[in-house]
C-alpha cells in the first residue's frame, strides 16, 4: 500500500565523483574479494553511543565488507535513483540531516523527485543521524510513521515536513 523509506541509500555514481567511481570500478574488478571495514572514516552514525557500543559487540553485525558487495549496492543505489520518479504508491521518506553515510546532496535529488507526487511526502530531522529509528530522540521517527501508516494524508505530528521543506526549497 505503500512505503516508508528510512534513510534510504540514494548514494549512487552520479554522487561518487571520478575518483571514487574509478576506485570502485578498479577494485570491483581486479580485488572483488578484498574486505573494507568503516575504521578509520570518523563518522557518527547515530547519537545513541551506547546502542552503538552493543552493535560493536555484537557478531552478527558485518564489520567488513567485501569490495564486490560495495560495487553490488552502488548498483542497486543507481537502480533506485532510475526509479524514483516511477514509484506510484504513497512514499514517506525520513532522513536525518545529521546523516554522514548518505549525503544529503543525493537525498534531496531523491526527495524532490519523489516528492513532486501529491502521494510522497518528506521529514527531515534536524537532530537524526542515519539511524534514525535507533537514534536518542527514535521516538519521534517512530510516532510519525505510525502516524503516516494510520492516515498517509494526515499531518506528522513532528515539525520533521516542515524541516524538508526549508532543506529542500
């Protein structure tokens, strides 16, 4: 009926620029087997230290990620980028503009191109990083989406649309 699409990976080539997609392309293709691990890149992925702490712990978590699988999921991002401007079900799109995985530069390409839709709507939380339903303030990404599943047309109790209007005039 429709979806909600949480910090979604809209990252693709366009966004990588030419070293990055060369890079990419060069270890997709010569050491697809070489495993990458985030250490070292200094961001936040969420404000909840101490949740963070427990996925550093916990072994069922990837913590290394092989070149392969990083070429794999430029290529779906690529795919979903395509086809954002063919989704025809309601879309509520949440972002944390406090997000240092996906940049917001292809987050909002993404969310205007959904949002042209009378069916999309977007909410943009000042204070989210890219985990927002795991984040310190999750409670509010949790409230509007159970807000948006109950009525897709009703107002968000969050001020979170209007944040992704000013980010996104």
């Amino acid at each position: 009926d429709g979806a909600v699409l949480v910090a979604p990976a809209v990252w693709g080539r366009n966004y990588l620029g030419p070293f990055k997609r060369g890079a990419l392309w060069i270890s997709a293709h010569t050491v697809p087997w070489l495993r990458l691990s985030p250490r070292g890149l200094d961001i936040t992925p969420s404000d909840n230290i101490e949740m963070l702490r427990k996925l550093s712990k916990d072994p069922l978590i990837i913590k290394e990620t092989r070149v392969d699988t990083i070429w794999g999921l430029v290529n779906l991002m690529d795919a979903a980028n395509a086809a954002a401007e063919k989704i025809e079900t309601p879309v509520l799109y949440l972002y944390g503009t406090r997000d240092e995985i996906i940049p917001s530069e292809p987050t909002r390409a993404a969310a205007r191109t959904l949002t042209r839709r009378a069916t999309a709507r977007a909410a943009f939380y000042a204070d989210g990083y890219h985990m927002l339903l795991r984040d310190l303030k999750a409670d509010t990404v949790h409230d509007d989406i159970a807000h948006w599943l109950r009525d897709p047309n009703a107002p968000l109790p969050s001020d979170a649309e209007a944040e992704a209007k000013k980010v996104l005039a």
